[in-house]
C-alpha cells in the first residue's frame, strides 16, 4: 500500500520540484495530519487516485503555515466524497 506521501506527486513533478525547490523537503513531515491516513484508506478501498494541490502544496514550498488542503480526485469526485 503506498502512503499518501508516495502518491503524493508523480515521478515526473518530482523531478521538477527537486530542481526548483531550494532545499529537499521530508514531505512526510507535512502529511501527518490525521485526515492524510483517512485519505489513503478511502483512497485505497475505491482504487481512487487523489494527489494534494493548490494553496498547501505553495505553502510547504515557501516554508509557512497552511489552515487548509486541498486534494484533486482523479474520477468521480461527488462518489469518492460519498
């Protein structure tokens, strides 16, 4: 079972986040909240690919606190919400 940390980005961002990030981020440090493993269990149950987005992602790069996360579901987000 991959952690939401793993599905996090695909390969391809990686590679792009790794060369314009300043220094290496431990992504895993930001996904400890509790609805990151809630995430992953729905996640895997339904086969669903779900990746975090937007205003979170922008604000591990700059290094600042985030209050809200937003994640992108690949498929039927109305079902996967259900």
């Amino acid at each position: 079972m991959l952690s939401f940390a793993d599905r996090l980005l695909p390969a391809q961002i990686v590679s792009i986040f790794n060369l314009y990030a300043p220094v290496w981020i431990n992504m895993k440090k930001h996904l400890q909240h509790p609805i990151f493993k809630k995430l992953n269990e729905l996640a895997d149950a339904t086969g669903t690919e779900i990746y975090v987005i937007g205003g979170y992602v922008r604000d591990i790069l700059l290094n600042r606190p985030s209050k809200d996360i937003d994640i992108v579901v690949i498929g039927n987000g109305i079902k996967f919400a259900e």
